[in-house]
C-alpha cells in the first residue's frame, strides 16, 4: 500500500490553482473576490492570520460560482492529462493519496483513477469554509493516525520536504524531483535551490515589504535632518535610523527572532555587501556601459536586495535549531 502527495508529485502542476484559473477564464465576474483573496494573503504573509483562514479567504470565489460540481467534471476533462505518466505506470487500487488540495476537487478524479483513499482539505464547495485545519505538513500525518491508527505505508511519494511526518509513517519514502522519485535519503539539495528556496519564501515577502518601508523611513529622516545638518550629513544620519527601525521590523515580522545586540551589529554588517554591490554597478552600468541612470538603480537592487536577504538569512538570522 503507497501513499503520494497530489500536486507537483502525480499531477504536474498545482491543481488548485489550476482550478481557480479555469474558473476565472469560465467565468470573469470572479475577479470581485480578488481584494478579498488580496488582502488576505497579505495578512497570512504578515503573520497576522493562519495558513486555513488565508485558504479560506481564496477559496471565497467558489461563492460566486452557481455549479462547481459542473465545472469540476469540465476542469478534470481538460486537465486529467496532467497526471504524470510515471505514476500511471504505477497505481494500485489500494493507493492513498493525501493532499492539501480540497476533497471535492480532488475526488472525482481519484473515482476515475481507481485510486483507493483520499485524505484532502475538507472545503465547503459552496462556500469556501474549511472544516478542520488545512490538510498540510503535520496535518497530514495527523489526519491519518487519527482517522485510521497506527499504519504504515510501503511507499510515500511527494515534492516536498514538509511532508516528512508522511515520510516517516512508510517502510520507503521518495521526493519526486523533475518527474522522477528519488529515495527520500539520496534527495541533497544544491546551493542554488536552496537560495531559490529562501527566495520564494514567506519570509523574503515580508523583507521586501519592509524594505519599501525603510526607503520611505530613509527619505523622511533625511529630509527631517537635513533641516539643520547638512545634506550629505543629513543622509547618512537618515539612513542609520532607517536601518535601525528596520531591523527592528525585520526581528518581528520577517524572522520572527528575539532583538539583541550582537544580531544588530550582524545586521548592520550585512548591509555592507549591499552597499558596496549596489555602488559598484551603478558605477559599471552608469559611467562605463553610459547606460541610463535608471538601468543601473533597477540592476542594483535587482542584485543587492536578494544577496542581502541571503545574508540576513544564514548569518543574521540564522535559527541554529533547524
């Protein structure tokens, strides 16, 4: 008996967002739940709502939809292509499939595939409500102990590291990388995927947020200062307080870690590398290359924004527990 994750492991793709899109493109008038979907997300990235209520808030477009059961069958007969053809070649009619995609999408298409169990998000199709938590990372194993008890799986298949509770209920378990299964233990993973990794991260929104915050905080001291200092002077002075406040920000909303000064000082060091790479290409872009000014302040950030991230994420940052 295997178990396998759903979305990004047998199906190609994200078939909830796959869903929302073929819904949207059916019907238009769905756009009115995007402020709603906007803003919660915005909430769920600034640590203000869970994962679930965030969920819940995107999946409000079912609302506005008269038959989703209808436009589930339609979405799956154009879709069902996407499962990939390596786990075709594979099933069992007593495979399980545990998803955090909703159970009413999800079902039709496991009835037709023979697939045996299916534990899935529990959502309303009528209204986007959840019952219960999102079906995610620890939930998932959760689900199943306590809907079935002590189990044990030959295999567990998924894309993702976080389903490693899932991982270590089974005998065998594999992480599906570009199509292919690859033994959970074998699985390392590269420097440029795990920076790609940090980048998509919550916590890398968070930063830039915050960091359209600490420019406007940097232009407003300076200006404040340069009312009775001068301008270069005033600059710098603008641009230490808007640094200061920043870290302050960036301790509670994007690394949610207790403030303390060795972390400031790491902090303030780790924009070094940002201030000189962002000077050094203005200064390539701009006076060498006689590029517009523009190309080379877009490039600068374009560069220095992630490594600085990076740097606040391994040295400043860094949770040593993990």
């Amino acid at each position: 008996m295997n178990a396998y994750d759903f979305d990004r492991c047998i199906y190609e793709k994200d078939s909830t967002l796959d869903f929302y899109f073929y819904c949207l493109k059916k019907h238009p008038g769905l756009l009115r739940f995007l402020f709603v979907q906007g803003w919660g997300f915005f909430l769920y990235v600034m640590g203000r709502i869970e994962k679930t209520e965030w969920k819940q808030r995107f999946f409000s477009f079912l609302r506005g939809i008269e038959d989703v059961e209808s436009d589930v069958a339609g979405f799956w007969e154009s879709h069902r292509k996407h499962i990939c053809i390596w786990y075709l070649l594979k099933r069992k009619k007593d495979d399980w499939i545990v998803s955090a995609s909703p159970e009413f999408l999800l079902g039709p298409v496991c009835e037709s595939l023979e697939i045996g169990k299916l534990i899935a998000s529990r959502v309303d199709p009528k209204t986007g409500r959840f019952s219960g938590e999102n079906c995610y990372g620890t939930e998932k194993a959760n689900r199943v102990k306590n809907e079935f008890g002590s189990i044990e799986f030959d295999g567990f298949y998924s894309d993702s590291l976080s389903d490693r509770p899932l991982a270590d209920l089974s005998k065998r378990a594999y992480l599906v990388v570009k199509g292919e299964p690859v033994p959970w233990e074998d699985y390392r993973m590269g420097a440029w995927k795990k920076a790609k990794r940090y980048l998509l991260s919550l916590e890398f929104i968070r930063f830039l947020i915050i960091g359209c915050i600490n420019a406007l905080n940097g232009v407003l001291f300076a200006y404040l200062f340069s009312l009775v200092l001068p301008s270069q002077i005033a600059f710098v002075c603008g641009y230490l307080v808007s640094l200061t406040i920043s870290y302050f920000l960036n301790s509670f909303f994007t690394f949610r870690q207790r403030l303390s000064f060795g972390k400031m000082i790491k902090f303030f060091l780790s924009y070094i590398p940002n201030f000189l790479i962002q000077n050094i290409v203005v200064y390539v872009v701009c006076s060498l290359l006689k590029l517009p000014a523009i190309t080379g302040y877009v490039l600068a950030a374009a560069i220095g924004i992630p490594v600085t991230f990076l740097l606040l994420k391994i040295y400043t940052f860094r949770n040593k527990a993990k």
